[in-house]
C-alpha cells in the first residue's frame, strides 16, 4: 500500500514530467546556445593568441633581416607577414620599420611601398595616419607637391589633425599659396594643445608669414 510519502514523490514526479514536457525542449536550445557561444568564445580567443604568436615570430624574423642588412630577406619576411598575418598589429609594425630602414639606406621606392600598405591595410587607424604623415614627407622631399597635398588632405583622425595640417602648410607654402598655407597653419595652432612645443614652431611659421599667433589661435 503507498505510503503518503510515496503520493508526494509521484505527485512531484508527475509535475517534474508536466514541466519538462513543456519547457524541457526550450531549455535544451538555451543550454546548447550558451555553452555553444562559450566555445566559441574561447575558440576566438585562442585563434587569436596564436595569430598574434606567429605574426610575432615573422615580425622578429623583419628585424634580424633589417639588422643584417638583408634585402632579400627583409622582402620576403615582410611579404610572408603581410600575406599571412595582414590585420595583426605586427604587419603594421614591421611595415614601418621597414620603411624608416628603406628610407635611411636611400631607398625611397621601398619605403614608399611599405608606408603605402600601412596606409592601405593597417587596421589601427593611427598606424594609418603615421604612414600618411610619412609618407607626404616622402613626396615633398621628391618634390611631388601635389601628391604630397592630396595625401595630406585625406581624413585623419583627430589626434593627428594638428600635424596633417602643419604639413598641409609646409606644403602650400612650398607652392607659393601664401594664403592657403597660413589657413593650414593656423588650423593646426587652433587644434594643437598650448603646452606642447610643437604649437611654438607652428606659431613662428606664422609669424614668418606676417600673422600674429595671439591673433591665430
């Protein structure tokens, strides 16, 4: 004879099976999705650990090539980072280091190529315009004023407005646009921050051009 302990048991087994005959398909799906999620997560995660390790490996493999003045190695490793491992911080990285080593070694076409690919590819937006910036140097001191101007003209970010402008200047000075330069000059004075040395210079350019700096800002 059933105890009434044994009524209570099956009465709760009886709503346990209600229950999961409602909700039990729900909860699986829930369950499944979360867990699912979490390896990915952690999949994601490692993916990109071991992107970051290899990228770094190929970056290293740059900077013994640069430091041993190997050309053909420098090409090759970069090339190797860059088709391998192109939107990992390390290709940016390596891209201007090889650019400065190119432009120190009197190689203007390899390091324009290299700033050009920062430019181009570099997921960080501030490794882009650090190429830029290079870059436009690059062509002023081949005397490309227009190519130069064009690059300068093209959206920066706001921490480095201040200098595209300033060089934006250089630029326009060059080219005698008198006008337009002390614009650009004076666009970099309004953006650069007062405690920073670099506003004196840009503030003797416009003194030079018979603009007063208490009057630019």
């Amino acid at each position: 004879m059933a105890t009434h302990l044994d009524l209570e048991e099956q009465e709760q087994i009886a709503q346990l099976k209600h229950f999961w005959s409602q909700w039990g398909t729900l909860i699986t799906l829930v369950l499944t999705l979360a867990l699912g999620s979490f390896a990915a997560w952690n999949g994601w995660q490692l993916w990109q650990q071991r992107q970051a390790a290899q990228a770094a490996g190929l970056a290293q493999a740059v900077s013994q090539a640069i430091e041993s003045q190997d050309q053909t190695r420098i090409d090759q490793a970069l090339a190797d980072l860059q088709a391998q491992y192109g939107k990992t911080i390390q290709a940016s990285q390596a891209a201007l280091q090889v650019a400065k080593a190119a432009h120190h070694s009197q190689q203007p076409q390899a390091a324009k190529a290299a700033l050009q690919w920062v430019s181009e590819h570099a997921q960080d937006k501030g490794y882009q315009d650090t190429a830029k910036l290079r870059l436009a140097a690059l062509l002023i001191d081949e005397q490309d004023l227009d190519g130069a101007a064009r690059l300068l003209q093209t959206g920066f970010s706001a921490p480095f407005q201040a200098l595209a402008a300033d060089r934006l200047g250089d630029v326009l000075q060059l080219q005698g646009k008198t006008q337009e330069a002390i614009a650009a000059y004076q666009q970099a004075w309004q953006q650069l921050d007062e405690r920073l040395q670099y506003r004196a210079v840009v503030g003797y350019k416009l003194n030079a051009l018979g603009v007063r700096t208490s009057t630019a800002g």
